[in-house]
C-alpha cells in the first residue's frame, strides 16, 4: 500500500487481510508528523535525518501495529526525546 505526498511515496508491506483504509490514515498521520516536525518535510530531511525519521517511526509503530495515535501526544515525546539528548 503507498500514497504520495508533494513527489514522496510512503509505503507500507501489508497483509492481504489488513485493512487499507487504516494503513492509509497511518501513513497520513506519518506525513502529517514529519511535516509539523521539519516543518514542510522534503526529501533532504528524510536523507539527512534518517535517524530521527526512524525515531519517530519507533513512537508511531510497535512490532507493526499502531502504538499511538495521537499526533499531539507523539510531537510531546519527541520534544522530551530532543530535550534528553
């Protein structure tokens, strides 16, 4: 399942049972976290920033399945995950 966004494709390796209206909203929340953190996510943020793009994959997905689904509550995190380091 992928979706583009402003020439950037976000994709996910699914199961044929899992429902791709719930991936798509994950890879929308994804974007939309990505955009409120870079501010206008490009494809040098992604590049020169994979570490952080991993991070906050780690807030959003555990062991494949959705962690949070708060953008408010994963934004907080990383700001106390910026603080700590």
């Amino acid at each position: 399942i992928y979706r583009r966004y402003a020439g950037l494709y976000f994709s996910l390796c699914v199961d044929s049972t899992d429902n791709e209206l719930v991936c798509l909203e994950i890879i929308h929340l994804f974007v939309e976290i990505l955009d409120h953190y870079f501010g206008n996510v490009r494809e040098l943020d992604l590049v020169y920033n994979f570490h952080k793009v991993f991070v906050i994959t780690d807030e959003l997905v555990l062991s494949g399945e959705l962690q949070e689904s708060s953008k408010k509550v994963i934004l907080d995190r990383l700001g106390i995950l910026e603080r700590i380091e």
